[in-house]
C-alpha cells in the first residue's frame, strides 16, 4: 500500500528520532526514501498459511542502488 505525504512525513520524523546508521550496508550510501507499507507473514515451524498473522512493514530504500530496509509499521504510527 502506497504511503500518502504525510505518512512519508511520520516516517521520516519517526526514522530520525531514532538516531539509525544513515550508511547503506551495501554501497555506503546516506539517502533513503520510505516506498510503501508491506505485508509480512509470520512464519512458524509449521510454515506459512494463509489468514495467518501478518505484521505491517514499511520499506525504506536506499537512493543510490536501492537497497531495502525493512522496519515494522506498528511503532512509527501507521496501520
């Protein structure tokens, strides 16, 4: 699901007060841009069904070679 301006807003304050490592493990990068809000099955010894337990991601992607992070969407306030 796309994240609307003010979203990308909350995401940014919320990744800022925070303190994180700006550097991108990949190419050493300091610039990131928030994509969308994902849906992350849980998994369990038993796999994965569906209608199980998802918990919401938002991706951050680095701007040089759009490496992904991904941080959980519960905490920054966002469904």
């Amino acid at each position: 699901m796309p994240l609307t301006p003010a979203e990308i807003q909350k995401v940014e304050r919320w990744l800022t007060s925070k303190k994180l490592n700006p550097t991108c493990p990949s190419c050493g990068g300091r610039k990131w841009t928030p994509l969308d809000i994902i849906s992350a099955n849980t998994i369990t010894a038993k796999g994965t069904t569906i209608g199980e337990k998802s918990i919401p991601m938002v991706q951050i992607a680095c701007t040089n070679c759009g490496f992904i992070k991904l941080y959980a969407a519960v905490p920054m306030g966002l469904p």
